[in-house]
DNA sequence: AAAATTTGCGCAATCGTTTGTCCAGCTGTT
DNA sequence: AACAGCTGGACAAACGATTGCGCAAATTTT
C-alpha cells in the first residue's frame, strides 16, 4: 500500500547520500564494505527494487525490442518469435510485438509507435506489399537499429537474416530427378520476390548439373492466392508436356494445389509427386503431404537476427558493418517415406 | 544527429517557460491562443515528439500490457493475441509478449521481469502445469491488475475470459444423437481441469435431454499426449458397445485418434464420426477434418479480456469488481458437409 | 472609478536514478 | 612535520515532462 521504497528512502534511513547509496548497490569500489553492507541489508529488508522507468528515462534506454512482423497465425513467424523471444531474454530484454496483417500502413504506424515508445532496436519482416522503405529509413535519425529477417527490403546498407530458397530448391528438385521425374512444374511466387528468384535459379542449377534443359514454361509465377494456385496448376495440368512432380511455393500453396488436382481426376503420388516449403508444423495429418519439404530454420532466423541486433545494441557491431547472414535452406524428407 | 527536440528548447527559442510549451501544446484553455499556435507552429517545424520514456516516469504509467500465454504456435493463441493486440492498439497500448510454454518457471520469470518493466497490467493464459499462484498474487502489491483468459487459475476474486464449453458440447452430442448415433465416445482432457469437467457436464446434460442414459464409461479421460490418445482411442475402440461416433478434447486429439483408428483399420466417417474443438485453421486440408467443431471464439476472448484490463486500467472498472466473463461455445458444422 | 474577476503565463517542485566533481579525513612518505 | 596520495562519501546537476500555485495585466462588474 505505501509506496515502493526507493533510494532516496533508504539513504535518508541510513543517513546517506542517495548518490552513496546507488553506488553501494551497484558494488562500486568507491564505497567502504560497511556501508555497502548495510545499504544492501535494508534494500532486502524493504525489498527495494530500482524503478525501471526512471532508469530507462535516465540512460535512455528501455531494453526492450520491437519486433515487427506479417501474421502470427503463420507458423513460420511464431517459430521465428520464439527464437527472438529467447534470444532477447537471455540479455534481459523484452519483447514488444507489432503485427502488420501483411498491410503496409499498419506496418508504418506500428513502427512509428514503437519509436515513440523508444525501443532499443527493431526487428522486422516486411508485409507482403511493402515497397517503400521511408518509415525504416526514419530511424536512422534516431539511431534505432533495425536488423530485418527473412522477408527483406531491396536495399543496400541493412542488416539482415535470409534463407537462401536456392540450396533447398536444387535439393528438391534434384531428389526428383533422381527418382526418376523428368517433367518437374513449379508453382512460384512474384517475380519480384527475391525468394521467388532464388527458386528459379536452384531450379535451374539443378537441371543445369544433370545436363538437363530447363523449360521455362514450367515454372508458373503466381501471386500466392487460392484463386493463383489453381489457375497455376491448371496451366501446368495443360502444358503440352505431362508433368509428373510439383515443386509449391510453400505448404499452403501445395495444399491448394494438391486440392485442385484431386478434383481434376489427379492421382496424388502416383500420377504427381508433390515437394514443397516448410510452413506447416501438422503435415503428417494432412490428406496429401508433401513428399519432402525445404526447411527455412524460422527459430534459427529469429535467434541469428536479435544477436545481430544485440550486439548492435552493446556496440560490439558497427552500425556500418552491415550484416548480412544467409541460411541455406535444406530438404527434408517427409518422415515414413 | 542532434539530440531530438525537447519541451525546453521550444521554450527558450521562444522565449516561454517550459510550463508553458506543454501546456500549449496540450491546447490548455489557459494559453493565449496566439502563443498556443506560435508554440505548435514551432513545434511542428523542429517535429518536436514528446520523449515517452519522460513520460512513462512522471506519470508512472507506461501504456504497456504484458502478456503472457504458453506457446504462440498455438493456433488458439495466434488468434488470440490479435485480437489483444488490436484492442490495446485502439486505446494506444502496446503489448509485451512472454511465452512461458507450458513451463511454470518461465512463466514466473516473465511475471517478474513485466512487473519490472511497470507494465500497466497483464493478460494472462496459464501453463498447463501451474498451480501456485503466488507469482499473481504478488501483484496485487503493485497495483498491477490481471485479467485471465481461456486458461484461467482455480481462485476466487480474479479477472477471467474463457469460453464454456459445455454450450457447445451439447450441441455437438446432440448432433451426433440427431444423426442417429447412441454410442458416443468421448476423449476427454485431465479430471482436474475446468475445460474438462464441462465437456462432460456438456455430454450429461445432451443425453438427458434426449431421455437418454449416459454412459460414464465412454468418457475417458487422457494426458492430452499423443499416447494417452491413443490408449484412450484404443479404449473405446474395444468398449464392449460398438462406438459410432467420437468427441475429441481438442483438433490435435481428434487427429491423433483419427490416425490410430485408421491404422486399427477403422473406416473413418463411416464406421465412426468425429467431432472436436476448434484449433486448427487448415482443417480442411486434413486427410479426415472432423464432422463438425466447437468454436472457443479465441479473438473474442483476447480482445474482451484487454477490453476488460483497459476499463480496469482506466479506472471505469473497481479493482474489486471482479469480471468474470464466460463466452458460450458454438458448434460449427465443417464447410461442405 | 474602485473592486472583482478572468486571462495569460512563469516559477519551482517532482518523479527516481545516475554520475561528475568536490571535499574532508586518514595514511604514509621523506 | 609538511605534503602528497588515498579513501569514503556528500553535493548537485541532469534526464524531459507535468502541474499546483502565484501573480501581473486585462477585462468585466458594480
């Protein structure tokens, strides 16, 4: 009920100057071992605890981390969270979460919210439709550090974590080739991703180190819809030469897509195999797995991305010394198969 | 690269106290409005922002909630804390995320360190293995108000949201019933847990209803593991009367059991009909998605538990005047049956 | 025109902690 | 015995904003 004792009441208690006391807690040498003593005494006695407000006020500092990221509901980024969330606790720094629903003016209010709430750094990854950097760029004036993860900006002089889809997707599809598929469809996200890119390319490495040619007419850009799913797995259902495998864009893409077929008369596995990228935790219970499946290391993204961040924060790393981590992605192969 | 303007060099440009300024710049009847439009006329020029860690001091208020919850990967809970985080966002709060999963130490320790943030109050869902409360209670000291919700701690003179289940498992048995089924197992969670006991209550009160006998004997109590499930399944499955029909604790116990039973070579919605609570999202794309499932409305119940903090927080709710709001629960037939 | 009120603003304290500077007394050196 | 060097601690400013109070000038009331 009275209020929380602070240093000041202690130190009157003790007949000490509140700057003798901080110090005396905070074991400076300065102060003799009698009075340290007796100053952490009555600190336990009274349970004192340091108000953290005024702290964060005094040192400007408020040791927390914003993070900011699409859709907790995507298992990916609840992965990811646990990774940064562990991460952050370990140096004694909280958390503040801001999701964007993939909307771009939540993304920017959030962040303006966050700076005002003077968080020591930030962690984002970006909302499907973001293309203008301007509210990060902001906060560079106030020296707020921003280390993105996984969906990052194209931009120069960032600090990031990305999975490279490139490994994983020469995994996949070279696991195909072996067993024999020699007409592989892929269903890909927007040309502009970087991801969706990366996929292109280890689809091609991988037909490349067969000696196999690539066909460009198989790899379907779509827009991650339902609607662009099944229109993507239409057009390669009808391409002239019979597919016999199905590279997705991710597991929610291949579910669609796995639909779709089904309904078209499509066996599953036995006329289409399907691989895909890891997103869902409860494949096992899925109608139609996927055969294999790209890891992205969401927790790992998560961690690597705050260690960046914290050292960062404590100096260790120049804000200049842009860094720049890229995971290899790698396959997976469904268990039981 | 200067430091950020401050409420004093307003003043001292213009030759006012900084009294003033702030008073102006909170459009105070008492300045003159010539010096309040001089003053935010300034003040938009140096896009002065008031420093909110100042504020968070002097007002001993830091426009946080915390909360805390046991694993984000949780469908149930990814929801859930959308709708916290758009309620608190409306009412300029933001949230500071702490996953104990499902670790009564953890969740301890996030307790304490939130308290030491001076958050203004929590959300909270337990871990599935707390059952001392004495890391809440200590709250109280500190004036920090605490609103349950879904995993709600067995006390009395607390805030609490969840859902009951018992509306929605009698409209799931009575479906079941409607649709000609006499002999319904059920899997249910542990004895001790609330969530549990009103499945059961739920299942009683369906079959009175109908004048029909309930059979304690078909309602089996299990860890929630996925072996308890399946030692649960098996259970039921050699009852000495034939099940027709089962009510699963929860979408990952229904699957489980799906899985088992299917492998025990049972024809699932032929031979037996499943029925469960809703977590999973993607049901549909499940190899078996259950008949139908109860709704808990995890949304709703993150978002009538902030509102609930907020109102506390806010003074229009009596710290005393304990809420305790109860969500019935709704049965939804699965889309396309 | 004197009194009462209102208007417009400044003064100073306050929130709790940290930290640079200063000072008194003690110890030890030569 | 005089001076330098420590030791242990006090003083006060500072972080940025808010707010109760006081006071003069301007305005209204009587």
């Amino acid at each position: 009920m009275p209020n929380p004792p602070t240093i000041k009441e202690i130190a009157q208690r003790l007949n000490l100057a509140p700057s003798t006391v901080s110090r005396a807690l905070h074991n400076h040498p300065r102060i003799g071992l009698k009075t340290r003593m007796q100053v952490q005494a009555l600190a336990r006695e009274l349970q004192y605890e340091p108000n953290q407000t005024a702290i964060f006020f005094q040192q400007k500092k408020t040791f927390t981390l914003g993070i900011v990221l699409p859709e907790l509901s995507e298992a990916f980024f609840s992965a990811a969270i646990s990774g940064i969330e562990d991460t952050a606790n370990k140096s004694n720094y909280m958390v503040l979460l801001g999701q964007s629903h993939d909307d771009t003016a939540r993304e920017q209010k959030i962040v303006e919210i966050m700076k005002n709430h003077r968080v020591d750094g930030l962690l984002v990854s970006l909302a499907r439709n973001t293309v203008h950097y301007a509210h990060f760029e902001m906060l560079r004036k106030y020296n707020i550090p921003v280390v993105f993860f996984d969906r990052i900006p194209d931009m120069k002089d960032i600090h990031y974590v990305a999975s490279n889809m490139e490994s994983g997707t020469i995994q996949a599809v070279s696991l195909l080739l072996q067993q024999g598929h020699r007409v592989i469809g892929m269903i890909n996200g927007p040309e502009k991703l970087i991801a969706s890119r990366q996929r292109t390319t280890g689809y091609q490495k991988a037909m490349q180190q067969q000696r196999l040619k690539y066909d460009a007419t198989l790899n379907i850009h779509s827009d991650l819809t339902k609607e662009g799913t099944c229109q993507a797995m239409q057009q390669l259902l009808s391409h002239k030469r019979k597919i016999t495998a199905v590279v997705a864009f991710n597991d929610y893409v291949s579910q669609d897509a796995v639909q779709y077929a089904a309904e078209q008369g499509v066996q599953i596995n036995k006329d289409i195999c399907f691989v895909s990228y890891a997103n869902l935790p409860l494949s096992s219970y899925m109608a139609y797995p996927p055969l294999a499946s790209v890891e992205q290391y969401p927790y790992l993204q998560g961690q690597k991305a705050t260690e960046i961040l914290l050292d960062l924060l404590s100096g260790k790393l120049a804000p200049d010394a842009y860094q720049q981590v890229v995971i290899d992605s790698k396959l997976v192969i469904a268990a039981g198969k």
